[in-house]
C-alpha cells in the first residue's frame, strides 16, 4: 500500500527488478520456440544452450539503460510492449556475445564453457575431435545469427504501436551497424596494436560507448516518442560514460584480478587487443621499450613473467596513468552533463549510479 | 509504344531486367554506407569485399520470386519500394552464403575466393598465416553478420507503408528462422549421414523449400495485400519445387560436371552431407554397399577412385532413381497446383518457368 511518507516509485529501475523482467520474457519467448520445434520435431537443443547462457549471468546492462531512455524522456508506467522491447536487447547481446567467443576462439565466458565448447562437446559421438570442434563452431554460429532475429522477432511481437516501430527501427539498424563495425575495427586491430591512440579510442566508441549505453538510452527515449533534443541530451552524457566504461574494462583486462572479472589476466596482452591502453603505452615508450611491448602484446605464448614485464612497463610509460585521468575527465563531464539535462529524477539518479559503476567497478 | 498487339506487359519478370534493378539498389546502398564510413573515417574493406561478393555472381532468385508473388498477388506496377524489399532478399542471401562457406570452410564460391579466404589474404602483413586465417574467418562471420543487418535496413527503409511494414515483418522473422534452422539440422547431421530419409527432407524443406521458394512468395504477395488464401496456394506451388530444386542440386552434388556447376563433384561426399540421396541410398543399400558407403561419406580424404565407387553404390542402391522420381513428381504436382491457381498470367509464366529449371538444372 503506498502512503504519503513512501519514497517516490522510482520507476521500476531497480536492478534486480528489471533483470526478472527481462528474464521473464527470455524465458518464455524461448519456451515458446522450444514448443513450436518440439510440434515440427526439431531438436531442442537450440533453445536449451541460449536458455543456459543467458541464464549464467550478464548484468542486463543495456535493458536497464533502455528503460531509463524510457523513463527519462517521459515514458509513463512500464507497459509490457516496454519491457519486451527492452529485452530483445540482451537477446541480441547474446548473439554479440557468442559471435564474439567464436571470433576469439575463447574456452569460457561467465565461468561456463563458451557456447561453441558446449555444442562440440554435445556432438564427438562418432566424429574426431576436430570434426566436434568444427561442428562446435559452425552450430555456435547458428546460434548467435538465431539470437540476432529472435531480438528482432521479440521487438517484432513486443505489441509496440505501428508508430513505435516505425521509430526505432532506424535505430536499431544503426546500433547494429556501429556494433559491428567496432567489432570489425578490434578484430582486424587485435595483434598488430600500434601507437595510433585515435583508432583505438574509436574502437572504444563504437563497440561499447555507442553500444551499450547511447543506443539503448536512444532506443528507450524513442519508444517514449523522443525528439532530437531529448536524443541529444542523452548523447551528451553516453558517451564519455561509455567511453570510461571500456577504459576500465581495458584496464581490468590487463590489471585485474582474475578472481573478481572471471577471465585470465593474461588474455587482452597475448590477443594483442589494440585498447587505448596500449596505443598510449607503445605512443609514450622509449624505443626499448616499444620494442620489449611489440614482442610481448599479442604473443600467444607469453608467460607470466612476461607478463608481469609487459605491466611495468605500460605504468612506466604514464600509460595506465593516462587512462585514470581519462576515465576520471570523462565521468565528470557525464556528470555535468547528466545535472543540466531535463530527465525525470529517478532516471538521472539511475544514470548518475550506473556512471558511478562503470568507473569503479572491478568486475 | 504500347499498341494492341504487342504482348502484354510481362509485369516486368524478365531475370535480367530483375537482375539490373536488384544490383542497382544494392550497389547504391553500399555506395551511401561507404560514403558515411568514409566520413567517419572508417575502412572502406567491408563495403569492398560485400559489392564484389554481390557482383561475382548468382541468380537473383529470391528477389525474382518475391516480385512474382507481388504480381501473382494482384500487385500492380513496380513502386521502388517493392524492388527495394526484393533486393533486400539478395542482401539476407549474402549474409547465408558468408556464413556458409565460413562453416564450410570453403576455398572458393562462385569461381573466386571465399569471403574469410580474400580477407586472410588482405590481412597477411605482420601475422603469422594461422592469424591471417583466423582474422579472415572472424572478419567473415561479421560481414555476414552486416549483410544481414543491412538486409533488414534495406526493407526498413525502403519506403513501405506502414501497414506493408508490419504484414512483411512477422514473414521476415519466420523465415530467418527457417533458414537458420535448417542450416544447423544441416550442420549437425553433415558428416554422420544415415538412412533417415525424413530427417534429409526434413533440412531439405527448411534450409531451400521455403527458404529459397515459398517465402519470398510470400514476402511479395504480402506486400500486395494477400491474405492466408493466396499464400496457401502459393504454398501449394511452393513447396514441391523448392524441395525439387534441392533434390537436383544434391543430384548435382554428386554426379554433376564441375566445369557447369562450379564446385568440385566430391565436396558432398568428403563432407558427408545428409541429403536425401545419401539417406536413400544408406536405407537400401546392402550390408556390405552400407559399410562401405558409411566409409566414404565424410572422409575428406576420399580419392577420385572411391568417389566413382561411392557413385555407382549410389546408383545400384537405385537411389539416383528415387531422387530422380521424387522430382518428377514434385514437379508434376506443382504445376498441378499452378493451373487452378488464381495467379494473374505473367506471374503463372514465370513459377512455370522457374519449375522447368529448377528440376532440369545442370548448374
């Protein structure tokens, strides 16, 4: 019951909350496809590994902030067609996701064997191992394009009104684009990483502070019937809040302990993942140690030591100094900006913790 | 100048004149995302490498058919945004053909170089070839992954009404669905191929029938308005010449000439593919044909010498016969359905057309 002395409803933005939400309608999306292959007697093994990955963690992260997109240019309530919408975003991670332990050939993700491991371990019956791995990869692949269309069938049948639609659909497609391109910018980047602090930083922009934070803002802001100002307004605090969000991950993945982000720290360094982090390292070395950097970022076979060699001196260089600071400038001017934008106060305050979040977590 | 004899407007169904408006609509929308990348600073590689895949072949077939259904559905004239709704099947058509021949890992596709292959090969500078190669094939997998975005911006925005819009959508996700589906049934069963003819037909009718035929029948007559009527009697058509076209092409597969087909005649039986021909064969073989043919198929060491013998195993199983009986009647049954059909004529000439060469095919 609410009373006069409740605190204001905060919109539905709780975490928590907005993870069951989004769970919810996974689940019984996946359920429902489950049942139409099980009428046409096809295998189920499709909806059962997306069911098992999907549900072995993620932050939510871009339904979240699409529903704070939402509540902040107006949207009243959570009407199911919302909620929906918001989820198809993490279907579509999941296919980012996968596609992305394909490319990287990684063994894991969220401390479970990644989807292409799970799927060659299904299928060694009366196949050599390499024909398991290949099949592995090939049906990993499968997956991920079918999680791409399922978000677009979940947005589809999310009951949005035809102007709804006809909206966001623009920007869905150019969220898409610009994910894949910086995807398609890291990959052919990874192993060559040079001093070029430019090219990294628009990697940085297109595959996570457009991605995960202004598009899915954008796209909930739309839903609620934005204008280009509102758009703007967003824009302006996104940004530089993504672009913090992945100096820390890029800082994390050389720095971090293994324990709290769930993956090796050795991984960014032998990939050769060409970060920000790295082109200010290679850019401010002195010539030896650009060269010990140059044999040591993306060797496959770097040890430890090396490893622990490669840290000393991308710190020598000022290099993950730099970043602190430019994780530090970016934050404030998100700030800034989040205090002049017109948003309703509970999705500023959601925007202000998760700006909070992406430059202070360790995980 | 139109005068009372000349023929009567073939509603524009001609395969070349098709073919120039499909690749006309393509070229321009890669030619405006190139402009924008380059703005952006982006690499022009993505746009390159997907215009020359368009460029270097195939037959337009889906677009073809989608503009039959359009007209067989009372569509009148050609507006531009039909042409461009046909062309963006073209474009989902690149994205299967990227990704299949990654999961194939096939050298070369219509005479030239796979995707992952020219890629690797644009990538060489400073990498080991095992990281070449690994770069071409992730680079390849997300090529596929915007050509299939990209096919859906097309429709988005192609100018439909709205209306137009949310009748193609669900028609849309369905047959992604399908596709994706029937590739990974495809996927799974390759390599272990057995006697279960059902499973074979089964891949058959996702992974070509409807994906090939019956829906981009249905995407046309759907943007001219049909209801359920019109694309059941498309259906009817539909679904035994798509299953016809891929009972040649295994055919094809196997004892077609390389030089008309355009892909090695042993590529089928080194992958162990589970078409209808290997699982009639494995069901009517003797034990020692099925013994000997289980060694065959899937050995990607098969000699020129075993695959003669795996032929005539194939032959004396009298399965090529069955296959070549199940077209026939397929094809009969189509063109059954096809003469009390309501379609208007042009469009019942081109599906008669189409029909012929499906089944008599050499390439």
């Amino acid at each position: 019951m609410t009373t006069a002395t409740a605190p204001p409803d905060p919109g539905g933005l709780d975490q928590d909350l907005v993870r069951n939400e989004v769970d919810g309608v996974l689940d019984g999306f996946l359920t429902r496809k489950a049942g139409t292959f099980a009428e046409q007697q096809l295998p189920a093994e499709v909806t059962d590994v997306l069911r098992d990955f999907l549900h072995a963690g993620g932050k939510r992260i871009r339904p979240l902030l699409c529903l704070a997109g939402w509540h902040a240019a107006g949207g009243q309530g959570r009407p199911r067609a919302i909620g929906q919408a918001a989820a198809s975003l993490e279907m579509f991670h999941a296919f980012c996701l996968i596609h992305d332990d394909v490319m990287d050939q990684s063994d894991t993700r969220r401390g479970h064997p990644a989807v292409h491991r799970t799927l060659a371990a299904h299928h060694t019956h009366g196949r050599t191992s390499t024909a398991a791995d290949r099949l592995g990869t090939s049906a990993a692949v499968l997956i991920g394009d079918l999680a791409l269309v399922w978000a677009d069938e979940l947005l589809h049948t999310a009951g949005l009104t035809r102007r709804q639609l006809t909206d966001v659909l623009p920007l869905i497609d150019v969220m898409r684009t610009e994910v894949m391109y910086g995807q398609y910018l890291d990959v052919t980047a990874t192993g060559t990483p040079t001093g070029d602090v430019e090219r990294a930083l628009s990697i940085c922009r297109y595959k996570t502070a457009k991605y995960t934070v202004e598009r899915p803002l954008h796209i909930g802001a739309a839903l609620a019937g934005a204008g280009p100002a509102a758009l703007a307004a967003l824009t302006a605090y996104a940004i530089p809040v993504g672009e913090a969000f992945q100096l820390r991950d890029d800082l994390l993945g050389v720095f971090g302990d293994p324990a709290l982000t769930g993956k090796p720290a050795l991984d960014d360094l032998r990939e050769g993942k060409a970060t920000v982090l790295a082109a200010l390292a290679l850019r401010h070395a002195s010539r030896v140690q650009a060269d010990q950097l140059r044999l040591f970022l993306g060797c496959r076979t770097l040890t430890d030591d090396q490893a622990d060699t490669a840290r000393e001196i991308i710190v020598a260089t000022g290099a993950a100094h730099r970043v602190e600071t430019m994780i530090a400038d970016r934050y404030e001017r998100a700030l800034r900006h989040l205090e002049s934008a017109p948003f309703e106060p509970a999705s500023a305050d959601l925007l202000r913790e998760f700006a909070d979040s992406a430059v202070r977590r360790q995980t």
